[in-house]
C-alpha cells in the first residue's frame, strides 16, 4: 500500500514537473519569435516584396498563435493578439509594434507566473 502511495506521488511530481518545463519551453520559442519579428518583419526595409513580406508576417503570426496557449496564454490574451492590427496591410508598421508589444506584454506576465 505505502508503496502503491509513494509512486502515485512520484508520478504527480513528475507530470507537474514536466508541465513546468513545457511551459517554460513554449515561453522561449516565444521570446525567439518575438525576435523574429522585430529583425525579419519589422526592420525589413519598406522596399522588400510586399507579397514576401505578407507571407512572413501570416507565418508569424500562424506560429505565434500555435505557441500561446501551449505556454499558458490566456483566451483573452489570445484573442487580443489575433485581432490587434490590420491584418493583409504589410505596410502597416504600427500593426506590427502593436502585435509585439501584446506579445511583450503576455511574455511578461508568463514569466512573472513561473
């Protein structure tokens, strides 16, 4: 019986554990896409392909939106992101400063948590 307990506990210990390490995991590759897109979108010059340029943006932010609720991201956080901008206007710059800052802002929050 003691020991039936004793590897229930060892079990629970370490799914929590290995949560913890996931979520600390997606909260990384948020940081690498937050750099992303500040050097490949945001500080592209203005006169790149605009159809490049819509393709990396829609691939940020597909990729973006995949890894948020994976490293704890709230519904509202999420949904908050995928409206902000006007979506299609690569020439849009603020759009993107917009996005980064939300994406700031639930990185910050995130790692106040863990």
């Amino acid at each position: 019986m003691e020991f039936g307990v004793a590897l229930l506990i060892i079990l629970v210990v370490l799914a929590v554990l290995s949560l913890c390490w996931m979520r600390r995991y997606y909260r990384q590759n948020l940081v690498f896409m937050r750099g992303i897109a500040v050097h490949m979108i945001q500080n592209r010059p203005p006169t790149d392909d605009a159809a490049r340029i819509q393709q990396n943006v829609n691939w940020w932010e597909t990729e973006v939106l995949k890894i948020l609720p994976r490293a704890g991201a709230k519904s509202d956080e999420i949904a908050r992101f995928a409206r902000c901008g006007a979506a299609g206007n690569v020439y849009h710059r603020g759009m993107i400063a917009q996005k980064i800052a939300r994406l700031d802002a639930i990185i910050d929050r995130l790692e106040g948590e863990a």
